[in-house]
C-alpha cells in the first residue's frame, strides 16, 4: 500500500468514526424512546443488538407506544428494512470474493451509512474498507448511544426538543451529495424523488421513501457509470488500432 493510499484510508476511517458518533447521538435518542415506551433497557440494547436497522427499531417502538400490536410494528419494521435488500445487491461485488462466513457477518452491517460511504469510494480495495469501517463505527456507537440512553430515561426528556429527530436526514444529505456527481446517482435521485412525490397522496406514511429505493433500477438498467465509459472507449480506441493494423 503506497502512501496514497494509507491517506485514503486513514481519511476513511476518520470519517467513519466521526459518523458513527453523530448516530451514536441518535442511538441514544432510540434508548430513552424504546424505555419510556414501555421496553426495559436490556430489550432495547438487545434490539440495538440483534436488529440493527434505526428506522426499524424506532418504527417498533412508535407503533407500540401508540397502543399498535406486535404484527403491525414488525410489519412497519420490516416495510422499512426491505431496502437493505437493495443495499446488498450494490454492495455484492464488493465482497463477491469473500468467503461465505465473511459475507454473512457483513449482511450485519449493511445499512444506509456503510452502502454510502462505500459506494461513494472509487472501486477497488478501498471501498471495501469504508464499509468495514463504517459498518463497524456506527454499529459499536448506536449500540453504545443504546445503552447511555436507556439507562438515562427520561432524564435526557423529548428527543425531538433537543433537535434529535434531525439527525438522521441530515447525515443522509451529506452522504448523498457525492452521488449526484455521477450520471447513475442523478438518474437514481430523480426517479427516487419522482416515486416518492406520487405515492405520498396514496399511501401511508414510510412508504413513498421505501418506495423511492426503486428509482435506483432505471439507474442500473440504462445508465453506465465514468468507469465503464471510459473502459468503452479503451475498448473502442484498441479496435480502432487493431483495424488500423
């Protein structure tokens, strides 16, 4: 690894940290909310634990706090979590040579922040480090914000009093500007936005940004990113040499 490269990495992994705290902020938000919900603090770390997905968990506990059954918060956590699905067919061929172990342990870590922070990097070895990174950084902090907010109560009062509830969409702004840059970021955010802005008249709340996800296939179907641009006309440029010849 030259020097170049330990920065990038290093850049990486600095990042990381300093996202995986900004969740960690939120983490804790979840623990007072799951607790003065009704959940013990060991229910909710073992939800932080075992679950793993933010919009989820506080799905949950927003459904059982309003007085909803158990069906209908785990139908809502699951609507919610489908789009992790979506996460792990673009992350696949970062990991696609790992061993079978390796890539269940990182179906773990496949949320929004570690899909982001690794496409965002260009392809090859470094990508795969921002998703451990970054996988790991929010996992060790959400659950560490878990604890101090479940064990805090209701001493730390309304999440939403201290500006908490705009944690999540602001982190989702910063990393998604990058991906505007390329053709396939601006297709996907279009149609995203398009899917998102018709279903909010016709459906419930959760759904239009669930849905949203779809606008990421127009942008795998019919656009080509820079890389395979540029490696078309390589491949064009060396049959032009090859007819010259």
């Amino acid at each position: 690894m030259d020097a170049g490269e330990r920065r990038s990495v290093g850049r990486v992994r600095r990042d990381s940290w300093v996202l995986g705290a900004a969740i960690g902020v939120f983490g804790a938000s979840f623990g007072v909310l799951a607790t003065t919900s009704g959940l013990t603090a060991a229910q909710a770390c073992l939800m932080s634990l075992v679950v793993f997905t933010g919009a989820s968990q506080f799905a949950v506990v927003g459904v059982l706090a309003a007085g909803g059954s158990l069906g209908s918060a785990f139908g809502s956590a699951l609507l919610l979590a489908a789009r992790n699905a979506a996460y792990g067919v673009a992350l696949a061929p970062v990991l696609a040579e790992r061993s079978l172990g390796r890539r269940l342990r990182a179906a773990h870590l496949v949320i929004d922040e570690s899909t982001a922070m690794a496409t965002a990097q260009p392809a090859g070895p470094l990508r795969e480090s921002a998703f451990w990174a970054t996988g790991l950084a929010v996992f060790v902090c959400w659950n560490l914000g878990t604890l101090v907010g479940a064990l805090a109560g209701s001493a730390i009062g309304d999440p939403r009093a201290l500006g908490l509830d705009a944690a999540f969409p602001a982190g989702f702004v910063a990393l998604a500007v990058p991906h505007l840059r390329g053709r396939q970021g601006r297709v996907a955010a279009a149609f995203g936005a398009a899917i998102a802005v018709a279903l909010i008249p016709l459906t419930p709340a959760g759904v239009p940004i669930v849905a949203a996800a779809l606008g990421i296939v127009p942008a795998v179907l019919f656009t080509r990113t820079a890389e395979e641009d540029r490696e078309a006309g390589e491949d064009g440029d060396a049959d032009d040499e090859d007819t010259a010849a």
